[in-house]
C-alpha cells in the first residue's frame, strides 16, 4: 500500500451536496433555477468522484483531513477501492434521480418542492461522507446525518400516514445507532486507541489478545446496529418508509440510506476486524447464516404483497443481506459478489421503483392486482421493469448474474453447502414474486370493469431515468470489469 | 505559597469579580429603564472581553493556581483573601463571563416590571458566581456559595412565572439545607490542618473516618447542587418558574458549581471517602441518567423537559468524575461547559417561544418550522446537539465520559446506553413537534421570526456548539495537565 497523499478532490466531492442544499433553498422560488442548481451540485460531484477513479485504480490512497476531535478522533476522508464503488453510484444515481424527480414532483403537483431537493441534496451529502470515511467516527458522524436529513424526505406528504411512517424510521435508525453503534464505537476506541479504518482488508485494528468476547460484542453490536442495512429483526423501518414519495424510494433504496447501512457493515466487517480477526473468531459463517433468515424470510413477505412499492421494499431488504452474505464469507470470491452487489443492486432496484413511480403518474395504480394488462399501454416501462427483475433473479445477462455466481462461487469455495441452498432458495423466491408482475402486465385479462382508456407512457423526463439506469445494468451484466476492478484492487 | 503563580502586573481576577458589583452600585443612578440595561450590557461585555485575557495568558503546562493573588483577611483565624484559577475553573469562568452579556440581551424585552432591580440582580450574580470559581480560602469560597443564594432567590421570586413564590421558596430551602454541613467539614478540616487554604488543605492525611464524613457533608452539598437524582426536585419547579435569564444562569452556571465542587474538594481533600462512597454515588448518577432521560420523555411543558434533560446531563457530568481516569473527568469537565452552552441555548429558545405564545407547552408551540426558519434551525442545532450528535460539542463529552466509563467498568457503562438513546428520544420527540407538528396544528401564522437582537444572542452558542464539536483541543489543552495532577492527588491519598 502507497502512503496516503492529500487530495481536496474529496473536499469539493463532499461539499457539491451541501452547497447545491443550500443553494436550492436559496433560489425555492424559482423552480428552474432551483433544478439548475440540484443538477449542477450533482453534476459536479459525478466529476469529482470519477476524476478519482483513476488514481484509486493506480493504488494511490488519497486522504483528506478535516478536523481532530480526539486523539485517535477525527473526521478525515479517504478514497479506496470500497469508497470507489459506492461513491461513484451514489453520485450517478443522483444526477438521473435529480431528472426523475422533477418529471415526477412537477407531474403530481407535489408541495414543498425546494424543501424537498434541498434534503435530497443533504442525504447525498451524508451518503458521500460515509463512502469517503477514514475511520469510525466521520462513518458514524454521516450515517446519523443521513438519518436526520431524509426524515422530512419520508414524511414529506405530512399526512398521518407520513408522520407515522416517519416516526418509526427515526425510532429505528437513531435507536440502533445511539443504543449499539455508539457504544461498540466506544469499546472500540477504548480496546484500540483508535478509530481509524486500517488499510487492509485483511488485519483489522485490534491489537493482539484482546478479549474475544469483547471482540465478538462489538462485532454484533456493529452488525445490527448499522440498521440502514436491513438485517431483521431491524429492518421494519424500511416497508414504514415507503409512504414517501417514489423519488425518494428510489433513493432510499437504491443509493442513501439501504447503500450506507450495507456499505457502513461491509467497512467495519474488513476494515475494523478484517478478515483474519474475523475467521479467528469465528464470526464470518455465523453471520452468513445469520443474514440468510433475512434473505428468505423477506422473499416470502414480498411474495404476499400486493402494493408495488411494498414488494419492491422487502425485495430490497432480502438483496441487501447478499451484500452481507457475501462478505461474510471472507472468501475472495465471496467478498468480491458482496461488493458488486452494492452496484448491481442499485441500477436494478432504482429501475424498478422509477417504474413503480412513473406507474403511479401516468395512472395513479398502486397495486400489482391492478396493473393486469397495463404493459400494453406502457411497454418501455415495462420491459425496464423486467430487465431490472431479471438482475434482481440472477439471470444472465444482466448484472446481477454476476452477483450470483461470485456468490456461489464463494459460498463453495468457504464448503458452506447450507450457503448455496439458500442462494438457490432465494433466486426461485426472487423469480415467484417478480415473474408475474412482468408477465401480468404484457399477457394477463384487464379486470373485470377495469379499462385502460386515456392512460399513456409517463413523460419522458420519467421516462428517460429508468431506461437510462435498466441500460446500464445491462452493459454492467457484459462488461463487469469496471467495477470490479475496484473490488480486486482492495485485495493488493 | 508555591501551589500559586501570577501573570501579569494587575490584579485581573479581582477586577473580574468586582467590575459587575461596581456596576450594580452605578446602576440605580442611571435614568431611565433602557440606560439600566445598556449599562448592564456594558458591563457584562467588558467583563467578558477582560476575561479572554485569562486565556490567552495561561499557561497550560502547569497545574499550579495562576493569576494568584493573595491578601490577608482576618490574620488571626489565617484567612485570606486568595484567588487562583487552574485548568479545572478557567473554561468554567471564561463560560461564566460569556453567558452574561446574553442573559442581558434575552431580558431585553422580557423584563418590563423593576428593571433596575432585575439588572442589579444579575450583576450580583455575576460577582459572586466569578467569586466561587476563583476563591481559594474555603471561607471566602463560602462567603460566595452562600451570596449567590440572595440574588437567585430574588430573580426567581419576584421576575418568575405564576408560581414564583413556591420555586423560590423550594430553591432557597434546598441549597440551604445542603450547604448547613459545608461550614461543619470546613471547620472540621481547620482543626486539623489549621488553615483555610484550598490548596494547603489537599493531600492532607487526614484519617479514614474524618474523610467519610466530611466526604458526606461536601456530598450532601454538591449533590444538591448539581443536582443528583434523588435531591433533583427543587430544579424543574425553579427551572420553569424562573424568567428566562434565571433559568440561563441556573442551568449553565449553578449546577456546574456542585460539580465544581467535587473536583476541587472531595476528590483532592477526601480521596478515601471517594473510594468509599464511590461506588453509590455512580450508581445515583447512572439512575439519574436514565431518570431524567424517561421524566424528560414525559414532559408536555418545554421548559420542564430542557430542565429534566438537564438531571440528565449532570449524571454523565458525575459519572465522569467518579470513574477517576482521565478520560472520564476531561469529559466530565467538557461536558460542564458544554451543557452550559447547550442546555442554555435551549432555554434561551424555550424564552424565545414563550416572549410569542406566552405559554410553554409543545402543543402550542407546534409545526412552527414554516414560519419560523431561523429559530427552527437554531432550535434544531441546540437540539442535536443536547443528544450529543456527533459533530457538536456535547458528543465530544459524552464519548469522554463513556470511554472512561467503560474503561472502568463495562457493564456499569452499558446500563447507561438506554440514557443516551432516551436522550435522542425525548429531543427528536420536541424537534419533531416544533418543527413539524401533526395534522391539527394550531395556527401559528401570526409568529414572527426572530429579530436581530435574539439572533445575536443565539449565535455565540451555535458557533461553540460546533467549535467545540469539531475542534475540542483548544479547549481541551487547557485541562489536561491539571486532570492529572487532580488524579495523581486522588491516588497518593488512597493506601495503598
């Protein structure tokens, strides 16, 4: 590993978000205006963030600091190969989310739209911080500032129904973060001194013969306490949260808030144990079949739904403990389909809410029962909606086939044979409740009284997002390397 | 007297403490009620300019009493007049002279009936809250604590709310009643060691029995005034009571003097009756942690929450001390000065509030986010930073104090993490309120936002909220070479 260098590309990436929030609060009486800006703050941070790509791919460590807290304390950023990944997501998300939301805010006549972008941006700003993070602290700092900031995105419709949902979301986010994070943050720094990420995944940062049982504490405290991440019996948040608006959805479940739980876990899990503390301690398989009830069990929820975003969100909180699955194994296959996944995921599942939303606009249906037939009137949505589908199964040759078969290739590689059945389990699960929603919608009978007269493609400014995000998780399923070239190069 | 250094030529401690007593014998002079509180504003801001002075000209690297000054007072009992201020008093005076000129401005408008009187009122305070942080002769200490009593109980009193009399009454009675056995230990420690001086009277050896007992009589007093779960209850009726400036001293003032308190005396003087006690008094902090933490959650009266939120606050502030490693009593220091700016700031905004709705209750105050941006976003930093979000200057502290505590013990630590998730809870819960509200909010249309002066008088404190936050050392540096000092003075006084 190169010593780290200075780079305030970090910096400018970091600030985009915030100064475009503050920005747009500033020019909310002009929408026009007001979009330029969120377009430009997000145009800015894809720059930045891909001007880094190439010499992260060099090996080059960059780092910047921005305040001591402590000793062994301070809010520092750094780009690596796992901040790459989710940081050049994240960013792009945001530019065609920025472009969806406006066809979709504008076209239901949404009120509160500058508060509304301007929170938009401010999650962004914490999703930024936490790829960017360099140690415990600045990760924890973000985390609970993405927690704050997409409250009034979820209660945004300030019904009862909103504040409801809303309230349940900051119980269970800031509940798990003060209650278990906080406090394993603290052992930590007490057992190490530190809350620096070290710079391998494979050593972690805990000196020798410290306790195992303190060790293992910690560990389950983090991995349950990062509850952005889904794994039950902390994940009811996330169906409570889905009476925002589809926008935000997309971007809680694609890029914000699902992104920085699974992402925050898959840091601390290598680098502040790592790979060799982990497998002493035996943390690794447990974890793994700890994560797979949520697998399967949430595939089964989704299949009983019938509200499209309901099925959606439950399908998102079975996928994101793949992510976990993966890394769990501490197999370099295992860790490599874990990490793709957090991309892979994210163009899929973004395509599928983006459509669930344009759904909602163009006909104001909500429910899967009600959209027999409706792939006749709205074929690009839905043929989106089956690409994105097929990602989500694992078919070939889309990109989550490429997440499936490091998965399997690393569950067997680690001889779990437990591991590989549910990955199978799972992918039929995945093909029971996402096959007839696809297949409904082009071949099934209208309903009884039910009539498609007037209802037409949503407008291109919703439309242009999802096919843009189905396409590229094509051209990932063909060319997989960009991303994982990252993931290899955290194994130098 | 070698445990004292001056800097400088002039006496600038003595200057400090009786800048704002001259100014209150000026101030009935004056005509008129907005001279009073222009003089007021004066003199609280060159007291507080003075006082940086005692910043930039210390020197952090010894743990000696600096700016000392020393005059005999009554040579035939050795009293004397000294004073002295290390790296345990300095931030709490520098917080001290910087809280005045802001309950000067919140009381602008707010106080309309004997203005003069009121003003002359927190001019006293002022010198003798100064006083107790810099004496050290126990018996002008004393001459301080008890002062401090007379001009809190008037503000309380006469300025407060519908049921003044009562608070008053109550607040009088139980920091009276404590400090009744503060002279008995004082007098219990001259016999021994014949002299009154704070210094000379650490690491005295004193016997086992003489430091349990006189552990209990400092306790007693201290505790109250902190105050400890159970002797809490006279703080939410003066809290609520009380006219907003009242409440600002007492929350970012009065109660660090009970932990001020046990730095300066029980820890140094009574190291075994530390040891003994110990064990109880952080087991009253840890209740009181989650104590206040559940009675917070239970409040519809915001000033009652802020002022349960504060029981809270103190049990970290002694859980801190208790511990007796560096980490917790740096945080348990920190944490002083933050709940000082913090919990201030809250009242100021609850006073704010109240100057408009003329009530305290959240469910008049409700869903005011869109006509008041300003004040929601100053509420909102106060708020976060009351459950220490990490970023703001109470984060800092609580990691202090729960890094020491788990240091010390883990599973004395962990009995605490429900406090800190209640305090996310009772704070969120009246964010949420204020900002947002239900979808029957009273109107509130007619609310105004803030003005200059209040925005001015709420700026300070957010800039230090998230000075402190995200740059501690400043502060920090002050008190590191004292904390060790204090803990090397604990451990030679316990046997071995």
């Amino acid at each position: 590993m190169t010593t780290p260098s200075e780079s305030y590309s970090l910096l400018l990436a970091l600030m985009a978000p915030l100064v475009g929030a503050v920005l747009v609060m500033l020019t909310g009486r002009r929408p026009n205006v007001r979009e330029a800006c969120s377009f430009t703050a997000a145009g800015v941070m894809f720059a930045t963030v891909a001007s880094l790509v190439k010499p992260v791919l060099a090996g080059e460590k960059l780092v910047c600091h921005l305040a001591t807290i402590l000793p062994g304390v301070s809010v520092t950023l750094r780009a690596d190969c796992l901040s790459m990944v989710f940081a050049l997501v994240a960013s792009f998300l945001w530019i065609i989310t920025v472009l969806y939301s406006l066809g979709y805010m504008r076209g239901l006549h949404e009120h509160a739209q500058t508060r509304f972008s301007a929170c938009f941006a401010l999650a962004l700003f914490g999703a930024i911080g936490c790829a960017f993070a360099d140690n415990l602290f600045t990760l924890y700092l973000f985390y609970e500032i993405v927690s704050i900031t997409t409250y009034p995105l979820v209660a945004h419709h300030q019904d009862a129904e909103g504040y409801q949902g809303g309230r349940k979301y900051l119980v269970y986010l800031t509940t798990t973060a003060k209650g278990l994070v906080l406090p394993a943050m603290i052992l930590i720094y007490v057992m190490c001194g530190t809350l620096d990420f070290s710079d391998n995944i494979r050593t972690g940062i805990f000196p020798n013969g410290t306790s195992r049982v303190l060790v293992t504490v910690v560990y389950v405290c983090l991995l349950l306490g990062f509850a952005k991440n889904g794994v039950m019996p902390f994940h009811n948040w996330l169906p409570g949260a889905m009476v925002a608006p589809t926008p935000v959805s997309a971007l809680l479940h694609a890029v914000a808030v699902v992104k920085v739980g699974v992402f925050s876990t898959t840091r601390v899990m290598l680098f502040v144990f790592g790979v060799d503390t982990m497998d002493a301690f035996n943390l690794g398989i447990p974890t793994a079949y700890f994560v797979s009830f949520t697998i399967l069990a949430a595939s089964l929820i989704a299949l009983s739904k019938d509200n499209l975003k309901a099925r959606l969100a439950y399908s998102t909180v079975s996928q994101l403990s793949y992510i976990i699955l993966g890394v769990a194994l501490l197999t370099p296959a295992g860790i490599q389909g874990g990490i793709v996944h957090i991309a892979n995921h994210a163009f899929a599942k973004i395509t599928l809410f983006f459509c669930a939303g344009a759904i909602y606009v163009a006909t104001h249906r909500k429910n899967i029962s009600q959209m027999r037939g409706l792939g006749r009137v709205m074929p690009f949505t839905f043929a989106a909606f089956a690409v994105a589908s097929l990602s989500m199964i694992g078919a070939p040759p889309v990109a989550g086939f490429i997440t499936k078969w490091y998965l399997l290739v690393g569950a067997i590689d680690a001889r779990q044979i437990g591991i590989i059945v549910v990955l199978l389990a799972s992918t039929i699960l995945n093909v029971a409740y996402f096959a007839p929603v696809v297949y409904q919608a082009y071949f099934g009978k209208l309903a009884a009284g039910d009539s498609h007269e007037g209802l037409k493609e949503a407008s291109p400014a919703l439309l242009a997002p999802l096919l843009i995000s189905a396409l590229i998780s094509v051209v990932i399923g063909f060319y997989p390397d960009f991303f994982m070239s990252f993931i290899k190069g955290m194994f130098l | 007297m070698d445990f004292l250094t001056t800097n400088g030529s002039w006496p600038i401690l003595s200057v400090l403490i009786f800048l704002p007593l001259c100014g209150a014998l000026v101030l009935p002079l004056l005509p008129g009620d907005r001279g009073a509180r222009v003089w007021t504003l004066i003199v609280t801001f060159v007291n507080a300019g003075l006082s940086l002075k005692l910043y930039t000209g210390f020197d952090a690297s010894t743990a000696k009493y600096q700016f000392g000054e020393t005059v005999p007072w009554i040579p035939s009992l050795n009293i004397n007049y000294t004073l002295g201020v290390d790296g345990i008093s300095l931030l709490l005076v520098l917080m001290t002279t910087l809280i005045m000129p802001l309950c000067v401005l919140c009381s602008w408008r707010a106080v309309s009936s004997r203005v003069k009187s009121f003003f002359v009122c927190i001019l006293l305070m002022e010198t003798s809250m100064l006083g107790v942080f810099m004496a050290l002769d126990f018996v002008l200490f004393y001459v301080f604590w008890e002062a401090m009593l007379i001009p809190m109980f008037l503000l309380i009193g006469v300025w407060g709310g519908p049921r003044k009399v009562y608070a008053s009454v109550k607040f009088f009675l139980y920091t009276l009643a404590g400090s009744v056995l503060l002279p008995v230990a004082i007098i219990a420690l001259y016999l021994h060691a014949h002299t009154f001086s704070i210094p000379e009277l650490m690491g005295q050896p004193y016997s086992a029995m003489l430091q349990n007992w006189v552990f209990l009589a400092f306790f007693l007093a201290f505790a109250i005034k902190v105050p400890m779960f159970p002797f809490h209850t006279w703080l939410p009726a003066a809290h609520v009571e009380a006219p907003t400036a009242g409440s600002v001293l007492l929350a970012s003032v009065l109660l660090k003097m009970g932990a001020y308190g046990f730095l300066r005396f029980c820890l140094p003087m009574t190291p075994v009756g530390v040891e003994t006690f110990g064990p109880f008094v952080l087991a009253l902090s840890v209740v009181g942690i989650i104590y206040g933490g559940l009675t917070a959650l239970a409040q519809s009266d915001m000033k009652r929450l802020v002022a349960y939120s504060s029981v809270a606050h103190m049990g970290f502030v002694t859980l801190g001390i208790f511990v007796l490693n560096p980490r917790g009593i740096e945080g348990a220091i920190l944490q002083m000065v933050n709940h000082g700016i913090t919990t201030g700031a809250l009242f100021l905004c609850v006073g704010m509030i109240y100057e408009r709705t003329h009530s305290r209750e959240l469910a008049t105050a409700t869903g005011i986010g869109r006509v008041m941006p300003v004040y929601v976003t100053l509420l909102a930093l106060f708020g976060l930073s009351s459950m220490a979000f990490p970023g703001t200057n109470s984060f800092v502290g609580e990691f202090l104090v729960l890094a020491g505590s788990f240091a010390f013990s883990t599973k004395m630590a962990a009995l605490t993490i429900p406090g800190v998730v209640l305090s996310a809870a009772y704070m969120l819960r009246m964010l949420q309120r204020v900002i947002w509200g239900g979808t029957d909010n009273p109107d509130t249309s007619h609310l105004t936002d803030l003005n200059w002066r209040e925005i001015v008088t709420l700026a300070p404190l957010a800039a230090f909220v998230l000075w402190i936050g995200l740059a501690p050392t400043p502060f920090m540096d002050v008190f590191h070479v004292s904390v060790a000092h204090l803990i090397e003075q604990v451990r030679a006084g316990l046997p071995l």
